[in-house]
C-alpha cells in the first residue's frame, strides 16, 4: 500500500459517510495575524467548530498540510517532522440519524466504530498493536470520566477475540497484561483552544478526546532494544515505543461562570497524522523510512554518496534534510521567500541548516535544488500545483543556497574569533546575524558544537533595542500591507486608517484589521465582521474619510507605552505580540475631533489635505468565514 493510497483511502471511506472532501487550506493562514504557519488540521477549522456555517455542509473531511516552525530543533530522530499531513474529518452539529449517515451530525457511537473500521480493515493495522486513551474526568468542575468511549473501543476489541482491559495508573504502575485502554487526565485528554479546563475563559468551547496509539514492540527506529528508558513505559511516556497516530476530539461542554454545561451543538474532529500512520502500517517508527520519502531519500543518497542508516551522524543530517527539504518546497510553493522577517525568516533558517547539513554529508555545493524534483514527484497526485511551480521553487532553493555561501565564510571567520573565549556577547551574536546573514539559532548551534556558551536572552535584548531604534528612525517604513511608499500609495494608507475607523464607528468595536494591500491603484482591505455590509452603511465610511480628508486634520506620529495607549482606546489588535514601548498614529481635526487613533508606525501623509480625490469604496465581499474585505480607490 502506497502513501497516496492511503490517503486517498481514509477520504473516500470518510465520504461514503456523508462526508464532503475540501481541499488543504495554504500553510500561510489568510487574515490570521496570530499565528505564521497553519500548525494542525484543526486550526482552518475553528471557525466552524465555534458556529459559523461551512459551505458544504456539517460532515467534512480533508488532508490538512501542516508546517510547525517549534519544531525545527528537534527534528533529525525518527519521528520529528516540522512539515506534515493531517487527515482529518468533522461534524458540525447533532443529532445523528439511527445509520449514522447522512444526517446533520454524529458524536461517539458513530466517530469510534468509523475510525476502527478504517485502521483495522481499510488500511490493515493488528488490533494487538493499538492502544486507546480516553478523559479521567475532573469531579471537582464536574465533568464525569469519558466512559462511554472507554466502553466502545472495548466493544471493537471483542468483536476481534481480544478482551481489552482497563487501567487507571498506567502513569505510575507501567501497563498490565491485558490493558489496552487507559484513563489521562485533562492534562492529555482534554482540548480547548486555551488547553486545560482551569485555563478556558467563559463562553469557550470544549471536551474530553480519545487517542489512539500503535505499539511498535521492542523495535526502536534502525536498531532493536529489548529495554526501554523508561520504566514503567505507558502509551504517553517518550520512551520511543509507543506512537500517537490519532485523536478523536468530541466537542460537547461550554464553561459558563458556574462550571460546564452541555453544548447545544456537539462536534467531532478527529486528526491522524499520515506519516505516522504510514509507520504504523510498516511497524516501523523510522518515518523517514516510509514512502512519502523514498524518491528525496535516494537523491540524498546519490548526491551524497551516502547510505541512510550506515551511520548515526549521517542518519541525524539525512533527516534533518529530508525534513527540510519537503517543507521548504511546500513553503515556496504557497508563496513564502527567503527573508530576515516573520515566515520568510522560517523558511531561510531551514534552507541554510540545509546547507550545513549537506556539507556535513559532503554534498557538493549548488545541488540542494535537485532535491526538488523529488519531492514534487511524491506528492504530485495530491498537489498538482507543486509541478507548476516546480521551476520558481528550483530557483528559490539555489538562490538562497548560493547567497548563503557567499557569506558563509566570512561568517563563519567572524564566529571563530568571537568564540576565542568560549563566549559569544549579545553584541557578537547580532552582528552575525545583521552583518553576516547569520541566524542566532545558526550560531548557538555552531557554538554548542564547540562546547561554548551563547547568551540568547542578551541577543534578545540587543534584538529589541535595534528595533526599537528602527522604528523611532525618521526613514522607517510600513510594512504591513503597502506594495510601495509611493505618494498615491501613501494616501491610500492614510485613507485606509481612516475607513477602519468609520467601520467601526457604524458597525461596532468588533471590527478589527484582518489583513490589507495597498497599491497605487486601489486599498484592498480585509476587517473582522460576520455579516454583508449594506450600501447605505458603506456610503457613511466614505463620507467619514472624505469628511477627515476636506477638513485637512493633521496627522501624528508618536511612540508611547503600549499600556498608555491600551488605556487611551488606541486601536490595534492582538496587543501581546506589540513590545513594550508602541507607535502610535493620529488623525486630528483642527477643532480637535480625533477621526483616528491607531497602531501604526508610517508612511502618512502629513496632513489630510495632501490627499488628491474622492475615497471610493468599489466593493465589499466575503474573504474568509467572519472576515469581510473591501477594495476602495481614490477617483
């Protein structure tokens, strides 16, 4: 059985439920500044998880890619990958009808026997070797322990001859013969946006899951272990033989300020990760060794003139390139570049460890890109779209790799001076990086190599001062959605500001930026709100803005504590990511009507006088669910 297949297998077995197949949302998520990367199947998800209507109905399901940018360290064991696949299906609602199919929703009785069916008999995995975990319970905010799907998973294992204990302690005692389900507390078994039940603000949605694991026996990777390192060993200890290949999350509590009611609305998700449900169907916890790397895996062979598995070193530097490799591929392919800033910057890191990796496995330089062809080769059945971007991503990999060596060198001349005194300064550290094209992750791991010791909490500290004097500098400029500083441009951002300002005026405070692109021509906007906007409500936002330009405010720039501005209803969003000290821009009328004050550090016109023409608003339309977007232009 290939990869494909069994991802095309769990689809169609999940549509014959009732199911409707989306696609995979990007690994950028659209108008979500919270967050650089789409981290689980979950996360496109939410929104309908929370109540908002999804297009094709209330049974979807998909192969969800993934990028975890947390992970980079600890990939180059047998199981650490930053980029993955979930598979994932949901129900949005219920009851369900007596066959489970076709009906608005479904909960426990349907989701356990589907996703036992299709381990067991879709894909051929040994009941012996599966392990499940369901929620203890927490009597004190009382929620009861999640029985019924204990019961349910012992039902399936009856039906195969195998009597499946239960165990309490497994945590403390190790697993007893016979057990096959275990009871966790919330800490494992329990999932909310904010995590543990204490942590859930009122209003939050959540519910106890239940994990499925695969047993690998005393296989460990490339090598057999007849001991474990730890001891007792329990499905959820990191010992290596255990594997968590699947979660079913069953939505059904809301907290309310006296503890947990019941949902009106009750969902299902549940997420299996494909590769690790690849090593399960091989029985072999090495996923590097599965299908999904065969053909990168080869070309790593030939270039190297290497082995995969003949050496530990050379194994560790395979995975990280083979890791590194497909995500990249997957990165440039739904559109991130190389830079020094937000995914850009996540995408350089793994490119240029790439390089030091490949080196260390005496790949000669300028051959990461045939890498590429690989990868798309893999994955073309499910992402055709990779093979039309199979030449940019080419480019993309070699540029970066032939920029990188151009100042490798020199930087790593610099490094070795700087580590004459086993100690690298906040100063040394960012030079490197500003100077040299050094990540600091790249020096502290070149350091530790070198048994030397890399404060990073001063780096951090120089990082922040270097900012803070970038932005108070008279040539800093907006980088959050201007295609240029040009004057018309300019204008339109200046417009832009103002226009948020009018929508939440008339449409209330909820309204917040989701995402913009202002060029010379027009301003595309994207704002948080769930519903159409009316015509007559868009003709005040223009007459708010044309009303601020004709008045010919004075426009402001001015740093202040973020909590000062907090206080004084400066608007802005998500306050946790802004540093201590914010920029704030302000638009004031000469009889001192504020038209707006918001988190913003530049370009702008001056005054609101300087703006040439009529504000516009074009069109108003849906971007995502609860995001509207429009596009106005100065005419």
């Amino acid at each position: 059985m290939r990869t494909s297949d069994i991802r095309k297998q769990y689809l169609e077995f999940i549509q014959q439920k009732g199911h409707s197949i989306v696609p995979s949302a990007p690994l950028v998520p659209e108008n979500d500044p919270t967050t650089l990367f789409t981290g689980s199947g979950m996360q496109p998800i939410i929104p309908y998880l929370l109540g908002e209507p999804h297009p094709l109905g209330n049974r979807i399901t998909d192969s969800q890619k993934c990028f975890r940018a947390q992970d980079i360290e600890e990939v180059g064991d047998n199981r650490h990958t930053t980029f993955f696949e979930m598979l994932g299906n949901w129900s949005f609602g219920d009851p369900a009808s007596p066959d489970g199919i076709g009906a608005a929703g479904y909960f426990k009785q349907e989701q356990i026997p589907w996703m036992w069916e299709f381990l067991t008999d879709e894909i051929g995995l040994d009941p012996e070797n599966l392990y499940f975990t369901c929620f203890r319970g927490n009597e004190a905010l009382g929620i009861p322990r999640d029985t019924e799907s204990a019961a349910l998973w012992q039902k399936l294992f009856a039906t195969r001859g195998i009597q499946a204990g239960i165990g309490e302690d497994s945590e403390r005692d190790g697993i007893r013969a016979g057990e096959k389900i275990f009871y966790y507390s919330e800490k494992k078994n329990w999932w909310s946006r904010a995590g543990v039940p204490e942590n859930m603000p009122e209003g939050e949605p959540g519910g106890p899951d239940t994990e499925i694991f695969w047993d690998f026996g005393t296989k460990l990777g490339l090598h057999e272990r007849s001991a474990w390192k730890d001891d007792p060993c329990h499905v959820n200890c990191d010992c290596g033989r255990f594997m968590e290949i699947g979660n079913n999350v069953f939505m059904e509590y809301r907290k309310t300020a006296d503890g947990f009611e019941k949902l009106a609305q009750r969902n299902v998700d549940f997420g299996g990760g494909l590769e690790r449900l690849i090593a399960a169907r091989r029985n072999d916890p090495d996923m590097f060794l599965g299908y999904l790397f065969d053909g990168l895996r080869r070309k790593i062979e030939e270039l190297s003139g290497k082995k995969y598995g003949e050496d530990e070193k050379d194994t560790y530097a395979f995975r990280v390139l083979l890791d590194h490799l497909r995500a990249a591929v997957f990165l440039i392919a739904d559109g991130v570049t190389p830079s020094n800033t937000d995914q850009g910057y996540v995408l350089r890191r793994l490119l240029r460890r790439s390089v030091r990796f490949a080196d260390t496995l005496g790949i000669p330089a300028q051959l990461l890109s045939r890498c590429v062809v690989p990868v798309v080769s893999q994955y073309h059945d499910a992402y055709s779209y990779l093979t039309e971007k199979q030449g940019a991503i080419i480019d993309v990999i070699d540029g970066e790799e032939k920029k990188f060596r151009e100042t490798l060198v020199r930087g790593m001349k610099e490094l070795e001076k700087r580590l004459n005194e086993r100690v690298c300064t906040r100063k040394d550290a960012f030079e490197l990086f500003s100077t040299y094209g050094f990540p600091f992750e790249l020096t502290q791991e070149i350091a530790k190599e070198k048994g030397a010791v890399v404060d990073e909490a001063e780096f951090r500290k120089e990082m922040e001062q270097h900012q803070e004097l970038s932005r108070s500098g008279a040539q800093q400029k907006f980088k959050g959605g201007l295609a240029d500083a040009s004057k018309k441009t300019v204008m339109l951002h200046t417009c832009t500001h103002l226009m948020l300002a009018g929508l939440r005026k008339y449409l209330g405070e909820h309204v917040h930026q989701a995402g913009s692109n202002i060029t010379v021509e027009r301003t595309r906007f994207d704002f948080t709100h769930k519903e159409k906007v009316s015509r007559e409500v868009l003709d005040k936002v223009e007459a708010y803005v044309n009303k601020a330009i004709a008045n010919g405010c004075t426009v402001t720039i001015e740093q202040m504590p973020k909590e000062k501005a907090r206080q004084a209803g400066v608007e802005g969003s998500f306050w946790e990511k802004y540093p201590e000290k914010v920029t704030v821009y302000q638009v004031t009328a000469p009889d001192g009507t504020v038209y707006s004050q918001e988190l913003c550090g530049g370009p702008h016109v001056e005054n609101t006088g300087m703006i040439v023409g009529h504000f516009k608003i074009i069109k108003e339309e849906a971007s995502s669910a609860g995001v509207r977007r429009i596009k106005a232009v100065l005419e």
